[in-house]
C-alpha cells in the first residue's frame, strides 16, 4: 500500500493552541469531538516497532484481528527477550539477513505462520533499518522501548540512546518516507507521584515546582518526597507540606503536570516532547497513550525490567509467598494487556480522521483502583500458592499512589476496557510468562529490584 497521502509538512498545519507547562500539545481537540467508530480507510500496512514484546505482540494480533497487515521491528534483545526463537512469537532471523523482511508467527499463536506479518530484524538507532521497515506504511505504533528503571544509573546512556534517540531517528525517517501517522506509547511515570486531595476533601493536583507554602483551600500542592524517618516509622502516606497531615489520593488526568523522576520516566516524556515538535514542524498526527498498569499473558520474567505481577508470579511458582512492600496499600491502576492493544487500534484509528499537527495524549488504565497487596492475595489465591507477606520494608523513590483517570481516552476515542481485574488476574495466575532473559550486565554489576520493578511497586510498561 502507498505511504500515507498526507504528506507531513505539505499542508499548512492550523496554528497549534499553546502548550501548557505540562503536556506537550500541538492541537488539542474539543472534548466533544465524536469518537471515530468505524474505519476511515481500508487498513493498510501497520510498522509496530517492538513488536515481538509483550505489549507490542497484543498489538500485533489486535490488528491483524482488524484486517491490517502488519509489519514488525524489532531488535530481540537479550535483556528482553530469552530466545531470538519462536518462543517470542517471532522466528529466528536468518544470520546476516540485516533488515530484509520475512513472515512471522503471529503473536498469540503456537504454531504456522501468518503471511500478514513480516519481521525486520533491527534497532530502532538504525537509520538505514528503519527506513527500509517504513516502505509502504501508513502508520506506525512505536513500542519500542528500554522499559522500567532498571539496574541502576549505569543504564542511562541506554534508556536515552533506545528511547529518545531511537524515536528521533524514527520521526526523521518517517518525514523522509512521507508517513504522516503515529501512535507512541508512553507511560504514567510522566506524572512522578499521582494526584491528592486535602483530607477536607479539596482537590490538590501536584505542580511542578509548588512547594505548598503558599496554598490554600483548592490551590494546587506538589507533595515532597517521603522523608526517610517516616517511612522507617511506617509512616507511607505523602503529606501536606503546609499541614502535615495525611493527602487523600485521587485519579490523575492527561492536564495534571508532569514531573518525571528517573531517567526512564524522562525518556518517555522526552518521546512525547519529540512527538509533539515532529507534529508541529511536519503536519503529522500524534497520539501518546501512557499506559498504566499493565499486566497479563506473556509477561517478562526474571528481568529487572518486569513488573511486579510477574515478580508476584515468579515467587509463587518457587513455592514462595509474594513479598509485598510498606503496607501493600499502594494504590495502582492495572489493565490487561489485551485492552491496551485495542486502546492502540482505536488511537490509530483516529489518527486517520486527525487534522494535521494534532498532538493528544491519553491515559490507558482500567479505571478501577486496586492496591499492591490486592494484586498479591488475588495472584496468591487464583494459583493456590502461599499467601502473600507484607514486610514493611520500602525503597527510596517509590511512587506511592498513582491510578488514572482514563475519562479522554473513552469519550474521545470510544474506547473502554473489557477485562475485568478479578478475570484478568484468575486468567494471569495460570498464563505463560516469557522465558527468563540473560542478566543485564555482570553479577557483580547487578542490584536488587529498583522502585518501579520491587515487590512494593509496578513498572510501567511494557
């Protein structure tokens, strides 16, 4: 199929609203514009960059479930993926084939292999792989990504190179090959600590740089980070910096500011800030979906790079009780795999109504609240195994609540999830993780769990 035929840049983009000081915007569409419910086009050739990873390959079957063909990027990286084999979904690459295409397993199958897939293998770093992945394409779902926090302050140049200089790479090729579509997948730690309100019940959104002197009934409080002292008095709750008392937490929205805290979590809104000046320059369309929560089928295991439902996974399938962190009341928005895949079908969808320069991001989560420990009992009931232990213990750093508000995302896009936590959770209590993948680096220059990635916490993404 012919590349897109708006060309970026060609039309004269409408003069973008101003961004605010927390979400990078190009246009922002009215709040009652009409969700897109049926196709504008026939599907076409869809790039999914990561596409052999855990969100990417949900992705991969949602769309050739919706008619698209589908074309997969992806680097199989040893810290990723345990086997350049089938076993990721994706067959072995013939050594030396650079970037031609060939067909792939379809992600979710077991056996024979879907002509509408072809795999490239390559990093998204490589300007001459990227752009032969772009031929023909009408739009591309970039998922790939150095996920989590990691190991430790030794990965930096690694998240940065992976995630900032591989989506400007991407945007440059894709301004070169005339694609004009693109849907990135961001992720809530944009947002650093989620939203509070007073115990009076007054809403107090964080903002960046607001120290709470100044506050009063309604006035927006930025909640310092937890105090050592505290927490080692199992003291775990963010308080009022002009009160001291207990804030009450609250669902988070895509206009509450943004206060990334760790390098992973600026590298993902680097992405967007990317995103959003490509849109700009070039008449492109953008949409970024920060994925909350998200767990299910396939999962990463036995990485530092896994999420805690899968470390939860792992302990009880050693015959372990899952350790859980503070109290286990931290609060978090978890939603399956299978639902984020069609928030990345409806998003690509309205990228083909989009007018040009349109930059929007929405938040991906279930929109139901549940706690860290709530995660740990239902995993450890669902599967038999021993109940969970609550230790009490913290780790510098950790958000303590952060849950979405997903409201944009269902109006404007006529999106809603469909998998409720008590079936996807029983469902991922027996499911297939992936297999175990190399340790990164040495073991010497390896460290226990970091915040997003301990027991008392979650990863972002993917």
């Amino acid at each position: 199929m012919p590349s897109d035929p708006t060309r970026p840049g060609a039309a004269t983009p409408p003069a973008a609203t101003t961004p605010s000081a927390t979400t990078p915007a190009a246009t922002t569409p009215s709040a009652t514009t009409p969700a897109a419910t049926t196709p504008s086009e026939a599907p076409g050739l869809l790039l999914v960059t990561g596409g052999a990873g855990f969100i990417g390959s949900a992705i991969v079957t949602a769309a050739l479930d919706q008619g698209w063909r589908v074309r997969v990027l992806d680097s199989l990286r040893a810290d990723v993926h345990a086997t350049t084999s089938a076993a990721d979904g994706i067959p072995a690459p013939t050594p030396g084939a650079g970037t031609a295409a060939r067909p792939a397993t379809a992600a979710g199958t077991t056996s024979g292999r879907d002509t509408r897939v072809e795999f490239v293998r390559g990093d998204v770093t490589d300007r001459s792989t990227v752009a032969a992945a772009l031929v023909g394409v009408s739009v591309v779902c970039h998922q790939a990504a150095k996920v989590g926090l990691g190991v430790d302050f030794l990965d930096a140049p690694d998240y940065v190179a992976s995630n900032e200089l591989g989506t400007a790479i991407l945007l440059a090729e894709m301004t070169r090959a005339n694609v004009g579509r693109l849907v990135l997948a961001s992720s809530m730690v944009v947002y650093g600590e989620g939203a509070y309100r007073r115990a009076s019940g007054a809403p107090t959104p964080i903002v960046q740089g607001g120290t709470g002197d100044e506050q009063g009934e309604g006035v927006s409080v930025r909640p310092p980070a937890r105090r050592v002292g505290d927490l080692e008095a199992g003291r775990f709750e963010p308080l009022d910096p002009s009160t001291g008392e207990e804030l009450q937490p609250a669902l988070i929205s895509e206009d509450d500011p943004l206060d990334p805290r760790n390098v992973y979590a600026s590298s993902k809104l680097s992405q967007e800030y990317l995103a959003a000046s490509w849109a700009r320059s070039t008449g492109g369309r953008v949409v970024a979906l920060r994925y909350h929560n998200v767990y299910g089928p396939g999962m990463p295991q036995n990485t530092p790079y896994a999420g805690v439902a899968s470390l939860f996974r792992s302990a009880i399938e050693r015959g372990e009780a899952p350790r859980v962190f503070e109290d286990g009341r931290q609060r978090r928005d978890f939603v399956h795999v299978a639902d984020v895949a069609s928030a990345n079908l409806a998003a690509i969808e309205r990228t083909a109504s989009a007018e040009p320069a349109l930059f929007r991001a929405y938040n991906v989560g279930s929109g139901t609240v549940h706690t860290i420990g709530d995660l740990a009992e239902a995993l450890s009931r669902f599967s038999g195994g021993l109940p969970p232990v609550v230790t009490g213990e913290f780790r510098l750093g950790d958000v303590r609540h952060i849950t979405a508000s997903s409201e944009r995302l269902r109006a404007e896009l006529g999106w809603a999830p469909s998998i409720s936590f008590e079936e996807g959770v029983r469902e991922f209590a027996s499911a297939p993780l992936r297999a175990a993948v190399t340790p990164p680096r040495s073991s010497e220059d390896s460290a226990s769990p970091t915040p997003d990635t301990a027991p008392g916490s979650l990863g972002a993404t993917p």
